[in-house]
C-alpha cells in the first residue's frame, strides 16, 4: 500500500461505517463512548475501543490525503502559541494559520523561544514552497528573533490585538481537550491535532461566505472531497 493510500482490508465492518465514525469524532466534540451510542440508535454494534482503534488508523491516512489536495493557502500568516499541560508538564502548542483562518500547520514543543519559533517558520517555508506577504504575531520576541535568522524580508506586524485570528483558532481544540479530559501523551496530542485541524479546514466555511446557499453548497463540495480523501468515491 502506498502512502498516500488507504485500505480497508481485513475490516469486516463496510468502509463507509468506518469514514464515517471517523468524521463524527473529528468534526464534533464527541467521545467514543457517545458515537457508539449514536451509532447502536442506528442498530449498529460497535465498541468504542473499536472506533478508536479506527481513529487512530485511518485519521493520520485522511488527513495526508486531505492536505493533498487542499486549495492553495492565503499569504498572510499568523503565528500564535498557547499553553498545553500533559501529565503535569507545560507544553506550547504553536500554531499558523492564514487570513481565512485555515491552518497552515502546528507543532507541539516544550519551548517557548527562538529555537522553537525557528521550527515553525522553517516547516512553514517548506511546506507552503514560498515565503507570506506579511506575518502577524503577538509580542513575543522570539518570532523576530527566528525570522532574523532564517533570513524572511517580509514584513512583521507584532501587536496583540491584531493576532486574533490565531488567537481564536486555539478555541476549538481548547473544547475537544475539555471533552476528552485532556491528552494523555505528547505524541497523542500532535497526531490528534494534525487529523483535527485537517477536517476543520476541509469543512468550516470561510467567514467570506456570507448566506446560507454559499456555505450549504461549500459543505456538499467538501463532503465530496471527505469522500474521495476516505476511498468511498473514486
């Protein structure tokens, strides 16, 4: 099977059931306890420990799929951290995302300095194949530190109120900690928030879509690249 692929082999339960238990714990603040639950009113039996066997298995294969064939993002970043505790020891989830508020990626690091700023900038950069027009982050002065060394020309803007639109992309992923009475490893945390973020960005519509119809018609096309991300449809 190739690394972009996804199989269903040696599953007795139909592809489609899978997909979509996998959905219904990525797209909502559900647990697995709840979508067995959601699941067994539709007469299916299924175990929790099943469905998060499941997650575990095919959430990381959707999301590659997914960020394959994402659109091209904006080239304004903003670059955020906020705080995580895992077993009692402080963690920083640093985060981009764009003027849509679509994230660009997010790395989980001990650190709170130049050297993990640098991390960011440089995965940036490599996975976005082009340095943004402007970068906007709090004051923290480890960003302009990290970009000095890098070498980026572009401009800064480094102002508390204007880093809103990274500082509220934390609030999702600050309910599903809630939810899931928070992360039990380091390396749980960076696999859930990488499959989370990747069907957020696939199914939130932009705040440019104004009515109903836009983001009704936003939501048919992103279950049609749900579909195909899954293996459900060609």
């Amino acid at each position: 099977m190739s690394k972009g692929s996804v199989s269903y082999k040696r599953h007795r339960f139909p592809r489609e059931l899978i997909a979509h238990a996998v959905w219904l714990y990525f797209r909502f603040p559900l647990s697995f306890r709840l979508i067995e639950e959601l699941l067994l009113e539709r007469g299916i039996v299924v175990s929790y420990e099943t469905i998060r066997r499941w997650s575990l298995k095919f959430g990381a294969a959707f999301a590659r799929r997914l960020r394959c064939k994402a659109a091209r993002a904006g080239d304004i970043w903003h670059l955020d951290e906020v705080q995580i505790l895992i077993q009692g020891q402080l963690h920083w989830l640093w985060r981009a995302v764009d003027q849509d508020g679509y994230v660009l990626d997010e790395i989980l690091q001990t650190r709170r300095n130049t050297k993990a700023a640098r991390r960011l900038l440089t995965r940036l950069l490599k996975q976005q194949g082009a340095s943004p027009r402007r970068m906007i982050t709090d004051k923290l002065k480890s960003y302009g530190a990290a970009r000095r060394k890098l070498g980026l020309s572009v401009r800064h803007l480094s102002h508390k109120g204007l880093n809103n639109r990274a500082e509220n992309s934390h609030l999702p992923l600050r309910k599903r900690e809630r939810v899931m009475q928070k992360f039990r490893s380091p390396g749980g945390c960076q696999r859930f928030v990488s499959v989370f973020s990747a069907v957020r960005n696939l199914f939130v519509p932009p705040a440019s879509l104004s009515n109903a119809l836009s983001r009704h018609t936003y939501r048919l096309r992103a279950f049609a690249q749900w579909n195909t991300a899954t293996a459900l449809t060609p």
